[in-house]
C-alpha cells in the first residue's frame, strides 16, 4: 500500500481522493477551511455537474486539447458520473441543453455526496494547509512542506490545484509554480467561459437588458468564429450571459473582432422586412419613435433608432424604402467591436495550464517527474458552459487516481 497525497480539495482532487483510497493512504491537502469551495459557487450555485449528451460528443464542447481527454472521458464517462453520485443519494435532473443538476438545486448536497465517499473511503483530509514547498531528489517528489513549517512524505503526489480564475476560492496558480519548479512548461494562462467588453459608448445605454432567443456571431475579417443561438445579457461594459460566457472561449489575443447579433433570428431578412412594413401600416401616423414598440424591448428602442439615423421625429408614413431596408438590416447585424475579454479573476475557469505534451494522458502522469501526477483544471483543457468543466475535472481526477502509483 503506498502513501498517495493530493494537493487541492475540488472536484478533481477529490475524485482523485475518493478512486485512490480503494488501494491506497491517501491525504487530500487542502489549503481553504474546506473541501470543494468553488464548487459552491458553480452552475449560480446549483452545481453543473455534467451533461446528459453522448459522451462521444464531449469533445465537439471542448476546445482545447480535447482529443488529451479521450482517455479519461472514456474510462470515467458523464454516466459514470450520475451513477456515482445517486449511490450517495443525490437524486439529480435534466434540464434544457442536456445540463445535469441535483434535484434540489444546491451545489452542498454535491459537495456533501463527495465528503460522504471520501469518509466512506477513509481519506484523511487536511484542511487550512497551504502546500509552501515540494521537495523533488533526483527525478521523483520525496514530501511537501505544509503552512511553511510541517513536512509531509509520500510515494506518490497528484497535483489537482486548479486554475486562478475566481481567486476568492483559492485558486491563485499555486500549482502553475510549481509546476514549472518541477521542469514543466505552462502555457499562456488566460481567462475563458467570462464576459466581453465591447468599445461602443452607448452600451452602457443597455445595461440590464436582456434578451431571449436571439444569434451571436463573432466574426474575425467578417469570417464566422462562433454562432450560437440563445440568451444574452447587456452590462455596462459589454456582453454577458450563456451565448457572451461561451462566445469567450474563442477569443484570445490581440485580434479584431466583432460581436454581431440578430435581434431576429427566427426571421429571414425578406420576413422581417415585411413585419415592420406591417408596423408601419399599423402606426402611420405616428413619429417613428412611437413605431417600434411592437417589435423591440423599450430599452433597445432609442439606440437602435438612433444607429438607424432616422430622426425619431420623423413620421412613419415619409420613411424611405432605403431607410426602412437599413433598419431591417441594423436588426438583423447589431454589431459590437471587441475590446477584449474581463479579467480572469472574473471568469469561469482558467484557459492554458500544464502543457499536456508532458502528461500521459492514459494515466495522468507527469513526463517529468516519476511519481507526479495531475488533474483538473491545472491541465491546458477547457470546455464551453454545460458541465463538461465538471466532467473533465472529476474524469481526470478519478483516472489519476486509478492509475496512481502504476509502473
């Protein structure tokens, strides 16, 4: 029996935890006060814990390195997963975009189901305990040093840390620096699955406003990066919602990109075209100010009249084809010039990680160091909003622990 320490109590590290125990002592180190602090935050804090699609189509909903998860998606799948924790008794439900929830709706009655297996399984858990230094000889980790002042020794060590978006929770990229101490490259470390900021001044005219059943495109030199259909919500610095936080995934760097959204995506340009042409008849003798209320949100009136340059004064009955025909396309490509992404303190997880080039990916271990391992979010992988986050942290997190301490 060896002596296997975890290093970060989330999902990954105790799935890690819980799968390692079953041959193993295991010690889950965990630096906050207690065990899966992010996790009561995730899904609003009702806990996505995965998804209910085709496993098959997991990696069409992650962008990043996903074939690196074939592996451990397969051998500890999204059914897995659900099957794991009604044996705890946590009834869970479907809902729209084949997200999974628990049944009540509170992420503790997940949290609870984790802490139950892990006490089933006699983990041993440290809590308060800030790993402040690993002590590698020659190519294998011989003990972590604890709160700067208590070593602990180990055959083997599974690094689950983490990310640094929403540092609150702990994660603050301990396991970035440590990482790299330990000969492992990083790649760039960027926010995903957060809010955009546009540059055009009267979106603070938006603030609060959200829309239903609308199209997002993110174009880059008018070619489609992105395009989804579905909710989105207008702040005081840009766009948020499911189709912004998703959207985020596909924007890095200094590129020029633009958010375009179709107010009405459900009609061609020709059948909106019609629809107002019927506004119109409906409201004409009215200023063009007063004949738009059938069609848009209050909220969205004055500055869709304004980017029309149709004077709101203007009677319906003298508005131009020409005229009518430009709003009919500002409806149908609302655009928005990217500025950038929010900071990843505010974002939902963390893009780029430890370079899976130095990770087997049948059993999580590190290329670099013997008896390394890693799991979660600390890895250069992502997925878009669902659950597949979840998925890929408590796969990744029960493959290495599985494995852990294989030759």
């Amino acid at each position: 029996m060896k002596t296997v320490i975890i290093i970060g109590g989330g999902p990954a590290g105790m799935m890690a935890a819980i799968e390692a125990s079953k041959e193993n002592k295991v010690i889950l180190v965990e630096k906050n006060e207690k065990l899966g602090k992010k996790l009561y935050i995730t899904g609003k804090g009702r806990c996505n814990i995965t998804s209910s699609k085709y496993i098959g189509d997991f990696f069409d909903y992650i962008p990043t390195n996903s074939n690196f998860l074939y592996s451990s998606l397969y051998s500890y799948t999204n059914e897995d997963v659900m099957n794991f924790f009604e044996s705890l008794g946590v009834e869970l439900k479907v809902e729209r975009g084949d997200r999974v929830f628990p049944k009540s709706d509170k992420s503790s009655e997940i949290i609870n189901g984790l802490k139950k297996a892990l006490n089933n399984n006699n983990v041993e858990i440290l809590l308060n305990s800030k790993v402040t230094k690993i002590n590698k000889e020659e190519n294998e980790i011989s003990w972590v040093e604890i709160n700067n002042k208590d070593i602990l020794k180990g055959d083997c060590f599974i690094m689950c840390t983490g990310g640094v978006s929403y540092p609150q929770t702990g994660s603050t990229g301990d396991g970035y620096i440590f990482a790299k101490q330990l000969g492992h490259n990083i790649t760039n470390i960027a926010p995903s699955l957060v809010p955009i900021e546009v540059f055009e001044y009267y979106i603070k005219d938006l603030q609060g406003l959200s829309l239903k059943n609308i199209e997002l495109k993110i174009e880059n030199n008018k070619k489609v990066i992105y395009e989804e259909f579905g909710e989105l919500l207008f702040t005081h610095f840009g766009l948020s919602g499911p189709l912004a936080i998703k959207a985020s995934s596909v924007i890095s760097g200094n590129q020029k990109l633009k958010a375009v959204i179709d107010l009405k995506p459900a009609l061609s340009f020709e059948e909106l075209d019609k629809r107002i042409q019927r506004d119109f008849s409906k409201y004409i003798n009215k200023d063009y100010k007063n004949a738009l209320n059938d069609l848009l949100p209050s909220k969205l009136i004055k500055t869709i009249i304004d980017l029309s340059k149709i004077d709101e004064n203007k009677k319906v009955s003298f508005i131009t084809r020409e005229e009518r025909l430009n709003l009919v396309k500002l409806i149908k490509n609302f655009t928005f010039e990217i500025k950038g992404l929010r900071p990843i303190e505010e974002a939902i997880i963390t893009k780029g990680g430890v370079d899976i080039k130095q990770i087997d990916s049948s059993n999580m271990k590190s290329k670099k160091i013997n008896n390394l391992y890693f799991a979660g979010e600390i890895l250069d992988v992502d997925g878009y909003t669902g659950g597949f986050n979840l998925q890929i942290a408590m796969s990744t997190g029960h493959l290495s622990g599985e494995k852990v301490g294989e030759i």
